[in-house]
C-alpha cells in the first residue's frame, strides 16, 4: 500500500508475507541496456513496481481471480458481502484480509426480524 510518493523513492507498507506491516523504501532506479548497437546511449528511469486494481465487493460477485486482497478497515454491510469478497479467489491461501488495529477479526450478523414477518 503507497503511503507516500515523492520525485524519487515511494514509501510502502507491506501488506502480506513474513514482513507484514513493514514500511519500505523504493527507489527510482536508472536502467542502461547492456548491450546497444546505437552510437548513444538510452537510459531510462523509473519504479520497479506491479500495478494493480481494486474493485468493491459488489462489482466483485461472479468474478473469479488468481489473488485477492480485501481491505477491511471499515466492516462490511452484511455477512453476504463478506461471502461475497472471500469467495472471489480460486485458492483460500491466495486470500489477504487488512484489518484497522482497532477491528476486532469479527462481524455481527444484522438481521431486520421486522422485515421477515
């Protein structure tokens, strides 16, 4: 997750994986090819990084994908959405949840009883 970006270094917290929670630096890196048959040379700056693309939980449903993050700083509406946003990815082990530091890993199940008489 960007947490910062400036003209040459982006700061980042690290979302998974045994660093988690993390912040890293990266840098603007020069890349020069090795080998040029040109009679100048061609160098190009820029961040070594992945893109990637959000989308909510309700776009999400009948979506099926290789990875999934879900951000959960705020809980969902119903345990249908939650359903919906876990279920998305073809491998449970492909799947991260972020949760705020307050956000207890739980979900009250609302139900309108009113509505179902």
């Amino acid at each position: 997750m960007i947490i910062k970006y400036a003209n040459r270094i982006i700061e980042v917290q690290l979302l998974t994986g045994d660093k988690f929670g993390d912040l890293v630096f990266i840098p603007r890196i020069s890349l020069t090819p090795s080998s040029s048959e040109m009679p100048f040379e061609m160098t190009s700056r820029q961040f070594l990084i992945r893109l990637a693309y959000a989308m909510t939980i309700n776009k999400s449903q009948g979506q099926s994908v290789n990875f999934v993050g879900i951000g959960l700083r705020t809980l969902v509406f119903s345990h249908g959405q939650l359903y919906v946003a876990l279920s998305r990815c073809t491998f449970g082990d492909r799947t991260s949840v972020l949760l705020s530091n307050n956000t207890s890993p739980s979900m009250t199940n609302i139900v309108y009883s009113d509505v179902l008489l």
